[in-house]
C-alpha cells in the first residue's frame, strides 16, 4: 500500500487525537457521535481510510 513516484516510495499513517476544551463527560457524551459523524463524512470527502476508532 505504498505510494510512489520516479524516485521515492511512502506510506502515509496518522494517529490523530481528539481532545475538546473542555472535557465533561456530560457533554462529551452527548457530542460523541455527531463527532464520531463528522471525522468519518471528512474522511470520505478527502479520500481517508479509516482504519481503527476510539472514543474514551
């Protein structure tokens, strides 16, 4: 799955952490999977795959 150009070969992986200002779980909860909804509708915009998700 690597991408490549004359001279060069790469594979691109992030670790991309969520973290709201202010973190109560009240209102974490209840934002959780509009988040959630959000990041994967960007991913498919831009062409990402998502390979694993967490939310704690």
């Amino acid at each position: 799955m690597a991408n490549s150009l004359a001279h060069t070969k790469w594979v691109c992986k992030y670790h991309i952490v969520f973290t709201p200002k202010y973190r109560r779980k009240i209102i974490y909860n209840q934002l959780r999977l509009d988040i959630r909804t959000i990041l994967k509708d960007l991913c498919k915009w831009k062409g990402v795959e998502i390979i694993e998700g967490n939310c704690m």
